[in-house]
C-alpha cells in the first residue's frame, strides 16, 4: 500500500515535470506572416562571383493558407550558373501559432 502511494506521487511529479519542460510560446513567424493576406510573396535574391563565373540564386516564399492556429509557405528557389538555369518545385512548409521551448532554454 505504501509503494503504492509513492508511486502516485512520482507519476505526478513527473507529468508536473513534463508539463513545465513543454512550455508553448507564440510563434514570432506564424505572428509575421498572418499580419498579410494569402498569397504575399518575398523574394531573397543572392549573387556571387567566384573565378570568373557568375551565380545567382532567387528564393521566393509565398503564404498558401492562413488558419487561426497555423499557416503554409511554400517555397521555390530558381538558381542560375553559366546561363544555365536550375528550377526547384515548391516546398510546403507548416508554420505553427506556438513553439515549444526545448528543456531548459528560456
């Protein structure tokens, strides 16, 4: 009866443990990109020159869907060497409302 008892209280102690090592806090990118409208699009662009050849590489990320607890990028890069030209398909990314902190991190 008594191993039992002290079994309760570290399952609870543990789930106590659990919870407070799980902490959610809001997402500062979902918080970004639900300020705009479905369909915005940002595009990095990166141009490097590196004995005598020129590159160039365009990333475009584009808000696909907006909901109240998450949204979906999705992102395209188009890469550009010796006028040759490499295009990537779309890569859907879900974003979150909240993450959560690893243990211990604050």
């Amino acid at each position: 009866m008594r191993f039992g008892g002290l079994l309760c209280v570290l399952v609870a102690l543990s789930s106590v443990a659990r919870v407070a090592a799980d902490e959610s806090v809001p997402n500062p990118e979902f918080d970004n990109w639900s300020r705009f409208k479905m369909g915005t699009s940002v595009t990095l662009k990166s141009s490097s020159e590196a004995m005598g050849t020129t590159s160039e590489v365009l990333v475009t990320t584009t808000l696909v869907e907006v909901g109240p607890d998450k949204l979906v990028v999705a992102m395209t890069s188009v890469a550009k060497a010796n006028g040759i030209e490499f295009k990537s398909p779309p890569a859907k990314r879900d974003v979150s409302k909240t993450i959560t902190l690893p243990k211990g991190a604050k």
